[in-house]
C-alpha cells in the first residue's frame, strides 16, 4: 500500500512581508505576552475582557443564530410534532423531550407570576474538567435579556447572564468555577452557598455535584431541598427557584459551618430549552400589615 | 497580503469552532475537537512555531466565540501549546498513518491535560470519563482527518510554488 505523500518544502518567500520584517519568533511571544495579559486582566475582573467578549459575541453571535434554530418557530414546530406524533402514535423522543420541557417551564409553579423569555440552547463553550460552564441561548437584548439575569428551567436553576450580544446571550451554568450561589436548605430555611469549586477541607466532590457550605452552625440531612435565598432586586438571582438537594454531608474535620456535597436538580450537560427570568415571581408590592401606631 | 492557505486555514478554524459549539447544543456527546485537527494538520506542514501561531488564533476564536472560555485567553495559551506540540511531529518525507493518530493524541492530551489543571486548581470535580472520551474521540477522527488536511495543506503549497 503507497504511503501518502508527507514532504514539507516550504516555497521561496516572493516579498518581504510584515511577519518577514518583524520576525515570526517575535510576533508570536509579542501575542503571547498579550493573551496572557488579557488572561489576567480576566482574572481581576477587568472591563477590558467584558468588552472582548462582547465584540466577540457581536461578531460570532450571528453566525450561531444563523445555525441554530429560531426559538419561536422551533417552540411552535415541537409542540406542533408532539401533537402529530401523538396523533400517530409514534416516537419521536427529542422533540416530545423538548415539547414537554417548554410545557414544564411555563406550568412551574416556582414560576408563577414571573416574566419569562423562552430561550434554545445553541452552543456549548469550551467544557472545563466537570463538564460545561458556559452556555449560549438565542435571545438577547433586542429580546429584553440583560446581565444578571436567572436562567431557569422547569426543573431549577440552570445559572445567570454573564453576556448579552443584540441576539445571543451567554450563561454561567450552576458548578461553573466562577458561579456561588447564596441558598437556603431544609424546611427551616438555613441560609449556605453553593458552588462548583470545593470547599477548603472538604473532600473532593464526584464529577456532576456540587458543593454547599452553610453560613453558621447547624444541622445538614441527606435530602435536604436547596433552594436559591435571592438577590437585591431579584438580580441575579430570584429567591425559591430549586438549586438541588443534599447528597451527603462532610464530617466536621475542624470547620465551624457544615458543608455537603449536592446533587444540582439541572443536568445542566443536557440543556435544550431554558426561560430567562425578566423578572421574579413577586410583582406585586408587598402591603404593611401594622398601622404603625401603638 | 494574506495568502489563500493562511485564508482557508482560518475558515476550517471558523467551521470547526461553530461546529463544535453547535453540536455540543444539540447533545452530541464525546464531541472530538474539530479545532485542534485543524491545527495539528497545520502544524504537521509549518512545524512548531506556525503550529503555536495557529494554535494561539484558534484558542482566540473558541474563546471569544459565545459561550467562550470561562478564563479569557486560558483556550488560545492552550491551543498554542498544543499547536507547538504538534509542531514538533513535522518530519520530512513520508510517514505511517500511525504517526498522525500519535501526534493527535499527544496534542488532545495536553489539551485536557490543561483542563484538568484548571479543574483541580479551583478543586472542582473532574469527570474523568468524560475526559478520556474526548481524547478517544479526537483520536479517532484526527486518524481520519487529519491526513486528508495534510494532503490538502501540500496541495495549496504545491499550488502556490506552481
């Protein structure tokens, strides 16, 4: 069997160009000596990486609408195949997946009352050691979408807004390294975090949990229901979307707050159809229940 | 002036980043990485210096292409590694098929090698199975593509010196 051809004979340079002059060594240390300048600039929290990552988005965001499904249409297009496939009979296990996912959604009863924008995952970034930490949905601004928003799905909380393009956004899922989320666990509400990155101590969590650690003292019970505590203004977070329950607890090993580890309720590797919350479930102002006089 | 090989590169480099961020979405799962391929192949033809250049401007594009990297530029160091690495495998004359497949998994795994580091650094949970299907995956299909780019990457070059 002929073996194929592999002979690198790079041809004659014609002109002198600008990598030529400046040297093709240098340029590359000079670019890398910049990305890791804007890698730590990103890791301060600088504007200067906000502002990369938005003209990124304004330039890649297009071009993944382009590929990606509209979300109305393809809310309309679902629901209408689940209708027909159920009609027929027939199994069509996605799109019936999807179709009862967007149904889900809008009857949560975490939800009633809030503003929701529907949304499609259309891309997956770059996936960390546990799995992908950041997701982009097809809405964006023109759609009423802005930082710090949640992002939910029929079964809890998927993450937040970090990134708003004119038509994309982007969202740090819930066990994102960046991503602590404040918590109440239990009937009696203790308040705690949860995070993806481990508490210090703690032993290493299994690939898919996460780690909650509560604020003071108190009891931690396998099966305990996590739920988000809220935030100023409900941004970024709404209060009552569920997080996930207790897996297991820690042994105390010196810590004053118990931690656990916690099984998220979104599988937030299998993402299809999410709601941004414009708003939280309470859109009502909340009444004074004394006159205020003795 | 930009050359049609250094403009088909970055096409393949745009095809392959869509390409993986949109079929993660719709739940392919292990995605081999399209990207790395296209780098690996140009490294095999440029040697390790345009194979760390083409890696830098392919970690750029995965990291500013939404949803990006959690840590801006964290992709492009990456890639550029790799790149280099797969630089390194240049030889002249012909080579077994094996040899692609070897310089594939060489780059994969520092890839992932990196991504475990950064798990392990903030002591989030790694999914090591998840990880190896990866590497499999790009393996896997770099033993068939990457070849193909090679012939193609030889191809402009013949063109170009015609």
């Amino acid at each position: 069997m002929p073996r194929p051809p592999y002979v690198a004979t790079p041809p004659p340079p014609r002109r002198r160009s600008l990598l030529q002059r400046v040297g093709r060594g240098r340029l590359l240390a000079a670019l890398l000596a910049l990305t890791v300048a804007l890698l730590v600039t990103d890791l301060a929290g600088g504007v200067t990486s906000s502002r990369v990552r938005a003209g990124g988005a304004a330039v890649f965001g297009p071009l993944q609408r382009l590929v990606g499904p509209d979300p109305r249409a393809e809310l309309s297009r679902v629901t209408a195949e689940r209708d027909a496939l159920a009609q027929r009979d027939r199994t069509d296990h996605q799109a019936l997946a999807e179709a009862k996912e967007s149904a889900r959604l809008l009857e949560s009863p975490a939800l009633t009352g809030a503003r929701l924008v529907p949304a499609r995952v259309v891309a997956v970034g770059a996936v960390g050691a546990a799995g992908p930490e950041r997701v982009t949905i097809d809405v964006g601004t023109r759609d009423g979408v802005r930082r710090d928003l949640s992002v939910v799905t029929a079964d809890g909380l998927v993450g937040r807004v970090v990134s708003v393009a004119p038509w994309t956004s982007d969202v740090l899922v819930i066990g994102a390294r960046d991503l602590t989320v404040g918590v109440r666990v239990g009937d009696d509400g203790r308040l705690g975090a949860v995070s993806g990155a481990g508490a210090p101590g703690a032993a290493p969590r299994s690939a898919g949990q996460l780690n909650l650690t509560l604020v003071q003292q108190g009891a931690l019970r396998p099966g305990d229901r996590i739920t988000t505590l809220g935030s100023v203004d409900n941004r970024p977070f709404v209060p009552g979307v569920p997080v996930g329950t207790v897996l297991a607890v820690d042994g105390d090993q010196g810590r004053l707050a118990p931690s656990g580890a916690v099984r998220p309720a979104v599988d937030t590797g299998a993402l299809h159809v999410v709601g941004v919350l414009l708003s939280g479930p309470r859109t009502t102002p909340r009444v004074s229940v004394t006159t205020g006089q003795p | 002036m930009i050359s049609v090989r250094s403009l088909v590169r970055l096409a393949l480099i745009l095809v392959a980043a869509l390409g993986t961020v949109t079929l993660g979405a719709r739940g392919f799962a292990p995605l081999p990485d399209l990207a790395l391929l296209v780098v690996v192949a140009a490294a095999l033809t440029a040697g390790p210096l345009g194979g760390a250049s083409l890696g830098l401007l392919a970690g750029w594009i995965i990291d500013l292409m939404p949803p990006g990297g959690v840590l801006l530029g964290s992709s492009a160091l990456m890639y550029a590694a790799a790149g280099a690495l797969a630089g390194l495998g240049r030889r002249e004359g012909s080579v077994p098929g094996i040899w692609f497949a070897l310089v594939c998994a060489a780059s994969s795994l520092v890839l992932e090698a990196f991504r475990v580091f950064l798990g392990l650094s903030s002591r989030a949970p790694i999914d090591w199975s998840a990880s190896a299907l990866r590497v499999l995956a790009t393996v896997l299909t770099g033993a068939v593509l990457v070849p193909l780019l090679v012939a193609g990457e030889h191809w402009l070059t013949r063109r170009r010196i015609s």
